[in-house]
C-alpha cells in the first residue's frame, strides 16, 4: 500500500495594529499520521492567541497520545469558557488527522467549513452535524487520493473586504472561486496557502480588520533520500553496501570524493566534476550518471546543515553549489536515510579528541538532529 505524505502550509494574518495574531494552528507528526488543529482565539491581540494556543495545544498532544478524536473534542468542549455576553465559545476549533494511507477525519466547531480541492473541483468537505458535551459539531471522514488538497480558513478570511472594498465579505464562495483558479496552476501547499492570504490583504486594502489564516494540506506520496557519506570502516564491505545504497529507493546522494570513486568503481560509471566554483567557499560538485548528485565531503555537509538553519532564505536562493543543492534536496525529502562510512579521514580528525568524536561524525549528528526538527523521519546507519 502506498504511504503518504501530508505537505502542510501555513500563512497568518494579523487584525491591524496588533503583533500578535489571534489564530493559533499546530501541526503534530506521529510515525504514520499528521495531525493539524487551528484555532481562532475571541477578539484580537494577546488575549486572543493565548485562548487559541491553549486550544491547539490540548487537541494535538491528546491526539499525538491516540486519544480517540470524540474524547478530545468533549474534552475541548467542557474546558473551553463561554463569553457571558455573546453566549459564544472563547475559541473556536478545526481538526484534521491524516493517516499515511490516505484516510482523513475532519472536526470543525464554530469555524468556516472545509474546502476539498481534487481535481479542477472545489467542494465541501463531506461532514454531518453531531453533539458532542453539547455542543454542535460537524464531522467528516474521506480517503484522501493523490494530490488532494484540504483547506480550512479563520473568520477572518471570510470577512475579507467586508463594510469596504466588499459590502458584504469575501465569502465562503468568494474564496472557492479564487481556489478554483489557484489550484490550476497545481501549486504547493504553501503557495496556496499564501496566496489566499495576499488575496485576504488586498481586500482588507492592506488594514486587516481580523485576524486571518489559510492552512492547505496536499497529500502526495512519501519522497525518499538516501545520503552515501564517507567510505566503509572495512573496505571489504564497499561493494555489498555500495549496492545497497543503489538498490534503495527515492533521490541518491553521494559525499566525498572517496565515496564517489567507491560508488564509480562498483558501478563502472566515470565520475566527472565541474570546474566552476558556485560560491568559493564550496567545492564543485560532480557527477556520476545514475547519482543525483555528487558533492565533496564534510565541508559541503556542514555547509549544508547551516543553509537548512535559514528554511526560508534557502527557499529563495538559486545558488547552485553543492550545499545549497544538497539541502534542499534534504528539505524535500521525507523519509532520509544517512549512510555514513566510519573509516578515519586523517585531515578531518584533532589527536587530541578520541575516535568517535571526529568531524565527520559530529556533522552527521548534527545533520540528524536538524532533519528531526524539521519533522523529518530520519536513519543514520554507521559504515
């Protein structure tokens, strides 16, 4: 069975003159599900995203624990205060949990309905009215197909415009027509996600009267990464573990100069490199035909750590060095598996350290442990 992936996209908006917004979204991992809570806290400012961050906050870490979804919106429910004046809930809630085989539960109270992009369609998400600890709710389930998307959006969104450019709002359908010309141009979960907002912000005429969020959800299939760092301890194992790594499926990275003659060698295709410097401080890269790419060792992986430290100057560069390419390869990846040969490079080691805590080992942990907070399912396996 095919495994999926849930690509999150988050963009907020927050009501003019305050700093902080008043909707508050969570995203929760597990090893076989993604979890997404937004909600959108009464009133504006402080307050309101405290009330928000305390909503998200209990209905993911109940749900991470595999608290059944009804047990966590009773709980929601009785916790939440009641405005004494306007009879309404503190703060509202939206739940999405998506299983890796597709089968999604949506849980929507005192918020904006769903929208599901599939195909050149935008509908509704299919759900029903049901109480729960008295308090109505609209429920749906769906397995989700390739490409889906999943979108859910504040008040503020919806409210758009309204008293100004737009008498009456941007709408529920306003938002569905704009979705039906975005989603054309097949764009990712956070361009979507962004555009809506940019939208929202032109209409509010760049003075949001509320604070606004679009979260879109895509589902495609899991991408996979391996990296081929370092030779083997043991270099009887070179081509036994050289033909693993190329039996592997998704995106294949070599590193190291020793790694790449390894990997030629067992394959019998020459490595080339380029002679052009990309940026000075990174050595070029090179090319082997089957390798998606080819990079020098350590200090292109160091470099590579550092540029996925800045997520979102990364997205913007167009360097094409061994370093940016790598990370970004590394941000696209959801399943990565680090193969990192244990042969001592003597260039690469202070004698006055013990073995096991040379360069190279402690740049793939590092690696490791960035990858892991980016929400990555990461292996790193000792040549």
């Amino acid at each position: 069975m095919q495994r999926f992936h849930a690509e999150v996209g988050v963009s907020q908006l927050s009501k003019h003159g305050e700093e902080l917004c008043g909707d508050n979204v969570e995203v929760v991992r597990t090893a076989n599900s993604t979890i997404i809570v937004l909600s959108d806290g009464l009133g504006s400012g402080v307050k309101a995203n405290i009330l928000a961050m305390l909503t998200t906050k209990i209905a993911s870490s109940m749900l991470k624990r595999g608290i059944p979804l009804e047990e966590v919106v009773n709980t929601i429910a009785q916790t939440l205060p009641v405005c004494r004046q306007r009879k309404i809930a503190y703060s509202t809630f939206h739940i999405i949990k998506i299983n890796e085989t597709g089968l999604t539960n949506v849980i929507e109270f005192d918020c904006p309905t769903s929208f599901l992009l599939r195909g050149h369609h935008v509908l509704p998400f299919p759900s029903q009215e049901k109480i729960i600890a008295g308090k109505t709710v609209r429920e749906g389930e769906l397995m989700l197909q390739e490409n889906d998307k999943i979108v859910m959006i504040s008040d503020g969104v919806i409210h758009a415009g309204i008293g100004g450019l737009l008498k009456l709002g941007w709408g529920w359908q306003g938002v569905e027509q704009e979705l039906k010309t975005a989603n054309q141009m097949n764009t990712d979960a956070e361009q979507l996600s962004q555009q809506i907002i940019n939208c929202c912000q032109g209409f509010y005429l760049d003075r949001p009267g509320d604070d606004s969020t679009a979260v879109v959800v895509k589902i495609r299939p899991k991408r996979a990464l391996t990296l081929f760092v370092g030779p083997p301890a043991n270099s009887a194992n070179d081509e036994r573990i050289t033909k693993r790594f190329l039996s592997r499926a998704g995106k294949k990275v070599v590193a190291g100069g020793t790694t790449a003659h390894i990997v030629s060698r067992i394959t019998g295709k020459p490595v080339t490199t380029k002679l052009n410097y990309e940026d000075p401080q990174i050595p070029p890269i090179g090319h082997i035909d089957g390798i998606d790419l080819v990079t020098e060792g350590v200090l292109t992986v160091n470099a590579a750590v550092e540029r996925m430290l800045r997520p979102k100057i990364l997205k913007q560069s167009t360097r094409q060095d061994g370093a940016t390419l790598l990370a970004k390869m590394l941000m696209d990846a959801d399943i990565i598996t680090l193969l990192v040969g244990t042969a001592i490079n003597p260039a690469h080691q202070n004698p006055s350290f013990p073995n096991q805590l040379n360069i190279k080992s402690q740049v793939l942990t590092k690696m490791q442990e960035v990858l892991l907070n980016l929400e990555k399912q990461v292996e790193i396996e000792w040549l």
